[in-house]
C-alpha cells in the first residue's frame, strides 16, 4: 500500500492506473479544484494500511470460487474495468488584450535577452535556461533525452561544473542526470550558439571524462543540424575501455520543435509548465539570443554559385560536396520548423535503395548538381496527399514548391478538374497546374488564374489520353546571401515552402483516394 501511496504522488493517477493494468476511459474528465485542495484530497482518502489486514487477506483466500450455473455453456462477460479520470493536459490560455499604452512597452521575460553581449554570455545564458527548464518541465526533459538512451526518471541539470582532467580541470556548459530505480544517467553537455563551431579536441576531453567516471553520453548542442550518418565532430573512442559513452547532437531548432509541439498542440502537465515553455521559446525565437538554428549556408556557397553561372564548376568538386551537405541541413530544419508549426510530422525523403550509404549518395547528388544547377529534395507532410517537392535552380535564380495529387480511380476528367479549381478557391492566381498524362512527358499546363473561368482547359487534346494525376507548382525568386538575413537563401527557401504549404497544399487535405505511388521513397528522420 505504502509503494501505491508513493507512486501515486509522483505519477499521478494516470501513471497509478497504467502501472496496474487499469484503463483511462477518455470520456471521464478531472474536475478543476484550487492549489493543494487535490492533495489534501488524496492524504485524506489514502489510509494506512491496518494491522488486520492480512487477516482479513486469508480469510479471502479461504472462499471458494462461485460455481458455474447449470446449463450454462460459456462464461458470463467480465465486469467492466474501473473507470478512472484521464489526465489533465493544459494548453496554454489565449493571450489577452495588452495593457501598453503603446508598442514601445515590450513585456516583463523570465528570461530577457537583449542585454546578451559576447558569445560566451549567450552560450551561458541558454545552456542554463534551457537545463533549468528541462529538469521543471518533465514532458519536455523526457522529449529531448529519451533519444539519447536517458530513462525516465527525476532529472536533475547543473552549470557551472568542474571535472579534474589531467593538469588542466574541464568544465563542460552543462551536466544531466536523471534517477532511475537507484540507478544514475548522466550526460555532459556542450553548447555553442550564434555561428560558433564545435571544437574536437574539447569534445573528446568531455569523452575521456565521461568514459573514466562512468557517464553514459556527451551531448553537444549548437546552431547546426547534423546529417545522416555523419557526426559533427570526429572524436576517437577508445576501444579498450569496458564503458562505452555516446556522442550525441541536438539542434536549437529541434529544442524549439519540441517545445512548439508541446505548448501549442499536445500539451503539458498544467498550466505553469505551459508558461515555462512559452518563455523558453521566446528567448530562443529572440534574435540576440544566438539560438536560431542552421543560419550559413557555408564559405562554399558564393564559390559555388559563381561557378555555375559561368559553367566552370566540374563533377568531383568538393566545394559542390559542402553545399549540398549544407542544403540537406537547410532543408532538415525545414522540416522541424514547418512540423512545429502544424503539429505534424514532416520528414525530408529520400528517393534510393534501402542501406544505401549517405555519404555515397551526397556525391551522387553532387555530381548531379554541378551538371544541372539545382537543389532538390522532397517533404512528407503527415496528412498530406502526395509529396512536397523544393527545388533551387542556382542558373535561373528561382525557387519552385510543388504537389504531385493522384487522379482519382472514379468520375469522369473534367469533373475532376472542376472539383480541383473549386478545391484551390482561395489558392494564389500565379499557382502553375499542369495535368499529368500516362506516357508523356508533359499534358496541358496553366496559371490558375487562366484555368479558373475554363476548367475543361486541364483536359488533353487526345480523347484516348488518361490522365494520371495534376502537379501544381508555385514559382519565387530565391535570395542570393549565404547567410539568414531577409534577402538571404536560407530565409527564401523557409518562406517559399510555408508559403505553398499555406496557400496550396492546406487546401488539399481530404483528398480523393490515390492511385499507388510509382515509386518508393524512404522518409528519414
């Protein structure tokens, strides 16, 4: 009874039910009641087991079981399972009307940002918010580290911690450690922010630390998004040690995705925590707080593009290696950004064999890229029909989003074409719709705006023609800056895809049933 008492405070009652096999009917709801009513509540009705308890336990046992009815064949149905309250799960509240006189008053912040100067203040600064905000929010602290093998347990984080290493003691950003059944989890953490790049020779200190005390994982978190198969830093591991710890990497833009999923979709424990997370993401969306994700396409990228605009870049370069490893980081935290925002899953997809090895493939596509110009991947957006294909053609300077919707397997073509126009009402006149034909390389294609008064317009010339499906584009110009600035690439290339996401593919969910994709493509996370 004791160790059921003990659960059920730091479980709560959804943790006590599951635990022994009880379910939630969600169609029970908690009542709200004032601060500390709910736990006097619970002390008052939790008794201390008495002494004739186990008496009152072999009597029990000395019942028989009830028989059978005569006649009756099969068993009768089991009661239901108790009904329990499922557990509450706060949204944050609707802001309400400010009481500024003016936009010049900007809000009091738990954690303000524009008085950050140096780089060391900002990585200081964020590595503390963000611990301290992980140990207090346990939906948000079990997120971040059950990727990193972490149990679920009570977390504790630390700054500020020296760590003897030969002549020279260490003290890493940061320090994790989470209790499981008496037993410790802990990470080392290492945090750069702004365009500051991680060092090797510090992250492999932090390794040989955590290897000789017995620490399971060194996290390094920065501005960077790391790729498939590729760690950040290289660091040696040394095989002759019994401990083994792993090297992590997290992104600030996966920090803010996993705090956007939280407080704007799926909800945290109440309405405290909800604040927390809205302050955590506020500093992290600040623009001097140093934590605004992949932010520089690299020294490569003008380089690069020179060469493709005068045809002197050749296959084998590796500068075109850099610039397609760093559009894959690009588009990977896309991919986190779009997903926090809708609250879904978006995944970038790669189009090749199972098994394939990464690097192998970035030169396959860098190769093709010096010949043709262009950067290309696809998104699958969860509840989306089809897949959203970005493309950046360095030789025109244009960024084209597009959708590829099956045609559906019944009705007639122009009832599918008028359906389509009335579907994309409210989409952007310059959408570009081009009707995919079985066999051709290309069907009739139009503006939106020109197809809307003549839908029949989508229809092919050849009667005998089928169409397959409908592929709508839309066309921008992209920036031409390496950096994250508001003419910049990256900035052009985020815009373009929650622009057509937004306005075009939004439009499309509920679509008609789909024919089977032609090929395959593996969704990687």
């Amino acid at each position: 009874m004791s160790k059921t008492v003990g659960q059920g405070y730091d479980a709560g009652l959804a943790g006590l039910a599951a635990d022994f096999g009880v379910d939630i009917d969600d169609d029970a709801t908690a009542e709200e009641t004032p601060d500390g009513a709910a736990d006097d509540a619970q002390m008052d009705t939790m008794a201390t087991p008495s002494a004739d308890e186990p008496k009152q336990q072999e009597a029990l046992g000395m019942v028989p079981s009830p028989r059978r009815p005569e006649g009756e064949d099969q068993p009768r149905k089991p009661a239901a399972r108790p009904r329990t309250a499922k557990k509450k799960v706060t949204l944050p509240k609707a802001a309400k009307k400010t009481l500024a006189e003016n936009e010049s008053w900007k809000d009091a912040r738990l954690f303000p940002a524009s008085a950050l100067k140096s780089d060391r203040e900002r990585e200081t600064r964020a590595t503390s918010v963000l611990l301290a905000v992980m140990a207090q929010v346990p939906e948000f602290g079990r997120r971040l580290t059950a990727a990193f093998g972490a149990p679920a347990g009570r977390m504790e984080t630390f700054t500020e911690v020296t760590l003897p290493h030969g002549d020279t003691p260490r003290r890493p950003d940061g320090v994790i450690r989470v209790e499981r059944a008496g037993k410790l989890w802990t990470a080392l953490v290492e945090t750069k922010t702004n365009g500051s790049a991680l060092k090797s020779d510090q992250v492999q200190a932090y390794m040989d630390i955590a290897a000789r005390r017995g620490y399971e994982a060194v996290i390094t978190l920065s501005n960077d998004v790391a790729l498939e198969g590729s760690p950040l830093v290289e660091v040696k591991i040394d095989g002759r040690r019994k401990h083994k710890v792993a090297l992590w990497h997290l992104s600030w833009a996966e920090v803010a995705h996993q705090a956007q999923m939280l407080i704007r979709h799926e909800g945290v424990g109440n309405a405290a925590h909800a604040w927390l997370l809205q302050e955590l993401l506020h500093y992290l969306q600040h623009e001097n707080s140093g934590c605004h994700g992949f932010q520089n396409m690299g020294p490569a990228w003008v380089p690069v593009r020179n060469g493709i605009d005068d045809e002197t870049l050749c296959q084998g370069d590796p500068r075109a290696l850099e610039v397609v490893e760093s559009w894959e980081r690009l588009i990977r935290q896309v991919c986190l950004r779009l997903g926090g925002e809708l609250g879904q899953k978006v995944l970038p997809v790669q189009r090749t064999r199972r098994g394939t090895d990464p690097k192998a493939l970035r030169a396959r596509l860098a190769d093709q890229f010096c010949l043709d110009g262009r950067l290309q991947s696809e998104l699958r957006i969860e509840g989306t029909p089809g897949v959203l294909a970005i493309s950046a053609d360095l030789r025109t300077g244009k960024l084209c989003t597009s959708i590829e919707i099956p045609a559906p397997e019944q009705g007639y073509p122009l009832s599918w074409a008028k359906r389509l126009v009335r579907r994309l009402a409210e989409a952007p006149a310059d959408l570009h719709v081009e009707t995919l034909v079985e066999g051709e390389t290309a069907g009739p294609r139009g503006t939106l705006e020109r197809l809307r008064p003549e839908p029949a317009d989508m229809l092919p010339k050849e009667a005998a023609a089928q169409i397959v499906g409908f592929r709508l584009s839309l066309l921008k110009s992209m920036g031409s800056s390496r950096g994250n600035a508001e003419s910049g690439f990256i900035r052009s290339v985020d815009d373009a895809v929650h622009r057509f996401y937004t306005s075009v593919a939004v439009h499309l969910d509920g679509a008609t049933p789909r024919r089977a994709p032609s090929k395959e493509g593996t969704a990687t996370g």
